[in-house]
C-alpha cells in the first residue's frame, strides 16, 4: 500500500514536469512549445506551431497514460508513459544534434536548457515510479471442497440411519 502511495506520488510528479517542461527554454532560449512534433520525423526548422501540434502533445499522452496506469495500479502503463517522454525527448536531442551539428550545454543562456532536464528527470521519474509501485494484488481464487459424488457400493443412507454405508 504505502509502495503504491509513493510511487503514485512520484509519477504525478514526473507527469508534471514532462508537461511543464515545454513551456521551459530547450535550446538557445527557444522554448519547447515551439517544436512541432512533425520536426522530429522529418528535421527541425523555425515554424511556431500552434500549442497542440507542439511537442507538448506527446508528453500530454504520456501524462494521460500515467493516469490511467495510476488508477488501474498498472507499473506496465507507467512505465511506457516514462519511456515516451524519454524517448521524445532523445528523439529531439538527436533531431536538433544533426540540424546544429553539436548539442552544447551553457550557462549563458545558450545551448540544452532547463526544460529539457525537466523532460528528462520527468521520463526519469516516472520509471522510478513504476518500480517503487507493487501494482495489484493478485488474489488468488478461493478453494472450494471438491465435488464428491454418491457412493454406489454400499446401499443408500436415510438421514434417520446411524449405521455407515455398507453396513447392516
């Protein structure tokens, strides 16, 4: 129960900061929200999308199938939503590494930002999660008495009769 309570807690949490993380500067100050998921597949360019078309959409699935593996204990959905943010997330790394020719990480306010740890430590976050849960209990079914049927090698017993079967 308690492993369920802090893995729950864990994941909402990683949810979060996967969705929060597109509103955070990603590379040289330009923020997550404008990059398209289609960039991914086919290469980064400068077009702004619109919100929803933005790479926000996949960490957005990804936070809902959290909560569907949250409400059905399921550490299988938690960790597939973990490996969506992170591999969204890779997927950009490389997309915007072959587009700049190098991926830097600076204090100036250049290179990887803080919303792409956010994005990280999100999809980090949520596979931890998905092994602090214990999932759902599994009861087994109970035992029932087997079904015995009627002897044939004696006579037949009347509530009444105090003597075993067999016997006269």
């Amino acid at each position: 129960m308690t492993r369920n309570i802090i893995g729950s807690i864990l994941a909402l949490i990683g949810a979060a900061a996967a969705v929060w993380s597109p509103f955070r500067a990603w590379y040289d100050g330009r923020h997550g929200r404008y990059y398209r998921v289609q960039d991914l597949f086919t290469g980064i360019t400068e077009t702004k999308p619109e919100l929803i078309v933005s790479i926000l959409l996949p960490f957005a699935f990804a936070a809902l199938v959290t909560l569907i593996g949250l409400v059905l204990r399921s550490r299988l959905l938690v960790a597939l939503s973990g490996v969506i943010v992170l591999g969204f997330t890779l997927l950009w790394m490389v997309r915007l590494g072959q587009e700049a020719g190098t991926l830097t990480v600076g204090g100036d306010g250049g290179g990887l930002g803080d919303g792409v740890a956010c994005a990280v430590g999100g999809g980090l976050l949520l596979l931890v999660a998905a092994v602090v849960m214990s999932g759902r209990i599994r009861r087994e079914p109970p035992e029932t008495e087997p079904h015995t049927a009627p002897r044939l090698d004696g006579p037949p017993t009347h509530p009444g009769d105090q003597s075993p079967p067999g016997r006269a």
